[in-house]
C-alpha cells in the first residue's frame, strides 16, 4: 500500500481487530477516496471491498452494496482473469442482496463466486455460496 494510505488503512484495521464495524467501514471507505482521487485503482477497489464487508457486518446494507459494486466495477476494468478478490466482491453483493430482501438477483453472484473458489479450490468459499444456492430454491 502507498505510504499516504498507511494511516488510514491502520485505523481501520485497529477499529477491525476491536470489533468496531462502523469506525473500521468508515477507515476503509476514507482510503478509498484518498485512493480514487489520487487513481490507485488497485488500492481503490481493497478500501471499497473491506470497507463492504464492515459495513454489512454493521447492517449498512445500501451502503456495502454500493461500495461492493464499485469495487466490482473496478475489478473488472483491471484483472484480465477472475481472481479471488473478484470472487470475495460478488460475495458481498450477493450477501447485501440477501439482506435486502433481494435474493433473485443475489443468485448470479453466489454462482460466479462459487465458480471462482472452486477454480481456485477454496472449499470454505464453495460450501458457503452453496448453502445460499441452495437456500434460493428453498
């Protein structure tokens, strides 16, 4: 990580380890407009991607959504394959649908995502995008 992030990105860890989702969403999504303004992309979409995951994890739900699909977004424009990073961020749109009561749309993301861990062979990531397939058709 760039030395300009480092703070930012340790407050947001510290806030993390401490269980605190709300202060560590908003280190996470600080870094992030520091990294958009300054155009690490790579940088960008980490902020945006671990800021979602507290924000869920604090039921910030549009606001994960919106951070997860922008991450998303800029994964797209830079990994010419789908890695794992890709496969975390459909996780976490899928899991904010969920939370919105839009499980329909939640689908196509637990299925690329399971694509990806079992590629990469990440049996936790398959088991856990199966059990919410599975509760889709339930």
């Amino acid at each position: 990580m760039p030395e300009r992030l480092r703070p930012m990105l340790a407050r947001a860890r510290t806030a993390s380890e401490a269980g605190d989702h709300r202060a560590a969403a908003r280190g996470y999504y600080e870094a992030a407009d520091k990294a958009r303004s300054v155009e690490l992309l790579g940088e960008l979409a980490f902020c945006l991607r671990h800021g979602a995951q507290h924000s869920i994890e604090n039921d910030q739900l549009r606001l994960a959504l919106d951070a997860a699909e922008e991450a998303m977004s800029v994964y797209e424009q830079t990994e010419t394959d789908k890695s794992l990073n890709f496969a975390n961020t459909a996780r976490l749109i899928a899991l904010a649908m969920e939370g919105m009561e839009r499980s329909h749309e939640a689908r196509p993301y637990w299925e690329e995502a399971r694509d990806i861990y079992d590629i990469n062979g990440v049996k936790a990531g398959v088991d856990e995008c199966d059990a919410h397939l599975s509760a889709a058709t339930d």
